[in-house]
C-alpha cells in the first residue's frame, strides 16, 4: 500500500518508518517545518492509497483537500501493532491528571510490566527508566513491543486519543480546547477515538454513553476512599484522598483496576509524584514540590493549602515563575501576582527570565537561605 504520513514532529517519523517495516511504500512530510521528508508540492502530485494524519493538523491543509479524508495517527498505530498486544493494555487519555492515574494504576498491577508516561517509560516491577520520549500515538509502539517482549502489562498515557488497542482506555478529565487550527474540540476527538476501545472509564463532569463511569463505583469520604464494582469492593485511607489533583486519577485508578478484576486497596500506600504534590522533610523545613509542566494558579493555591495543612500554619515561602519559557502555554505575569495574591506567603522567590533565580533549583536555595524553619512551595511552570 503507498501511504502519505501527515506531521513528522509529532510522531510521524515514527510513525513512517513503522510502516516501511510492515512493508509498506511510505512518503512523509513535515507539514510544520518542511525540514524532513518529501515537499508538500511533491507530495501533492503523487497518488496515495492511504493518508493518515494528526488529530491535530487544519483539517484545510492542502494535503488533507487534496488527498483526505485522513485516518488519524492513532488508529494508524493500531493498524501497524497488529493484534501483537500485551494484556491487560490500558490506554489513558485526557486534558491533566493522565501521568497520575497512569502511575497509580501500575503501581497496582502484579508481575512485570510497562508504564508508558510523559514523565519517562519504565520497566516494572523494578520501576527502570528505559527511555524518555513523547506520548504521541506512535511512541506507543516501541512500548507495545517491549510489555510484549517481557509477556507483561502495559499502562500508557496518549496524547489527545487512544489507539483503542489496548483492553481498557481511560479518560482523565473534561476540559476541552481548541484544535486543528480551532476548527475542532479536542474533547470530541478523543471522544470519537474512545468510542472504539472495548471498554471506558471516564471521570466526574462527562457522560459517555455505554462507558463506565468512574463516580459510580468510586466515592470519598475525608481521606477514606469506597469502591464498589465489577465483583470488586473495599476502602482504603490515603491523605492524598483530600487533594483535588489527585482524588480523581486515584477515583479513575481504583474504578479501571474493578474493571481490570485488580483490588485497589494498595493505593493506600500510593505516595505522591515529584512535582505534583510530593511532600518531603528537611530538617526543621517542609517542602511541597508542585513544579511542573501543568503548573498553575489553581494547583499553587492547592498546594500551599497543603503546606499549610502538614506544617500546623508554619511561614511559608512561595518559588514561583516559569524555567526559560520550556512550556508552550507559560505562567503568565499577571496569573503569577493573582497567584502570589491569594496564596499570601511569607516570602516570594520569583523564578525565570529577569530573576535572581533563573531556575527551579536556583529558586528553591534561595528559598531555603530565607526560610530556615516553616514551609515552602515550588510553583515553578517547567518540564520534570
């Protein structure tokens, strides 16, 4: 078959070259940078069986007018894996909340497996980072093959959609944004891909029909959480139970693991992430590290709740600002003081472009050098 692959910066190279090994006549371009593959002119003049594309590409790129409709990336990848899965294969989808519920469901898993995440990808048990890549549909493969190769598991987070190869796809949250050039909702694209797994898991705030929905099976009390499901029932007490953050992806995390067959009742033990709530003790300080690249006013303000909380009202120091501009949406100035303004720290460490601290680290020693006893929070926007 000769295939047109649409976008080489956002897995299509991958993508591409997958193919080619399947035995296919592939041409790519990269429709943003025009600095790999064949020309888009080219391209528009030759004869294709098979387009595929981006959910996120302008649905008016030339080559979509020309050569469309496209079959999206990720059920290119489905095509391309073959039924060669690992088993149980969860696929895990959403706007926040993904590389959350994406850890605390394999830390439930049994045996060995695969945990497939923005934060890096890991063998498990042992918890060994293999790599670190996107989680663009088509870096799911290379997953795929090495949960396979060791006959284990695989939990993945994907970008914008699910292959809908794997056994259980779960979707995180609600929010919806523009994509494709703001000509679709990027909620109704990974609606549309969901509707293909065999089975759903979704969260408070949506309704998918024929799905599972997560508050169902799954509520709270404190810090005591219930679940009730699928032959599967229990509680178990975590202090994260009281986070917002984090009380839906352990909700969605105990309502896939019903699904899955699997008693959540460890996530008793599930310990929050670096960057997303962690707590830790140095001496008479306590710090809350919330630097990440989903930083935000809402999250801050959740975490110096928390600070507060665990240090008895102790002074508290905020670490704020955005690394070197790393992420594509920022932490604006004006979010920033509205930030610092309902916080209403102590001390302020201001982090980034223009600052004494151009970084996290540089951040958090000055922080400590003015806060020798209480709390401090890392709000810092930047990739971990």
């Amino acid at each position: 078959m000769r295939i047109l692959v649409l976008d080489t910066i956002h897995g299509g190279a991958e993508l591409a070259g997958a193919l080619r090994g399947a035995g296919h006549q592939v041409d790519e371009v990269d429709v943003y940078r025009g600095k790999a593959g064949i020309p888009i002119e080219e391209a528009l003049v030759r004869t294709y069986d098979l387009v595929t594309a981006p959910v996120h590409l302008d649905p008016d790129h030339p080559l979509l007018r020309h050569h469309g409709p496209a079959v999206p990336h990720h059920e290119m990848v489905k095509r391309v894996l073959d039924g060669r899965l690992p088993h149980p294969f969860i696929e895990i989808t959403g706007a926040r909340g993904k590389t959350t519920t994406a850890h605390a469901l394999a830390s439930l898993l049994p045996g060995p497996g695969i945990l497939h995440t923005s934060t890096g990808t890991y063998r498990y048990p042992e918890r060994e980072l293999l790599w670190k890549r996107s989680i663009t549909p088509a870096s799911l493969i290379v997953a795929v093959r090495e949960a396979e190769r060791i006959g284990g598991w695989l939990v993945a987070e994907e970008s914008l959609g699910v292959a809908a190869a794997g056994d259980v796809a779960v979707l995180t949250s609600p929010e919806d944004y523009p994509v494709a050039a703001g000509k679709k909702h990027a909620i109704a694209e990974k609606c549309r891909l969901l509707a293909r797994a065999p089975k759903v898991v979704f969260p408070p705030g949506i309704d998918i029909p024929g799905a599972v929905a997560a508050e169902g099976m799954v509520s709270f009390e404190g810090q005591t959480c219930r679940y009730a499901g699928f032959e599967v029932s229990g509680t178990f007490a975590n202090p994260l139970c009281t986070l917002a953050g984090y009380r839906t992806p352990l909700m969605l995390a105990a309502a896939t693991a019903c699904v899955l067959g699997v008693d959540p009742s460890p996530l008793g033990r599930f310990a929050a992430l670096p960057g997303r709530m962690a707590a830790r003790r140095e001496g008479d300080l306590l710090i809350v590290d919330n630097a990440n690249s989903g930083t935000n006013m809402a999250t801050t303000v959740e975490a110096a709740c928390y600070a507060r909380e665990l240090s008895g009202n102790a002074p508290l120091t905020i670490v704020i600002g955005e690394e070197a501009r790393a992420i594509c949406e920022g932490f604006p100035a004006e979010e920033i003081r509205r930030t610092v303004a309902a916080v209403a720290p102590t001390g302020i460490v201001y982090v980034g472009e223009g600052h004494p601290a151009p970084t996290l680290n540089a951040g958090l020693d000055a922080a400590r050098k003015i806060t020798p006893a209480g709390a401090i929070v890392l709000a810092v926007k930047t990739w971990r």
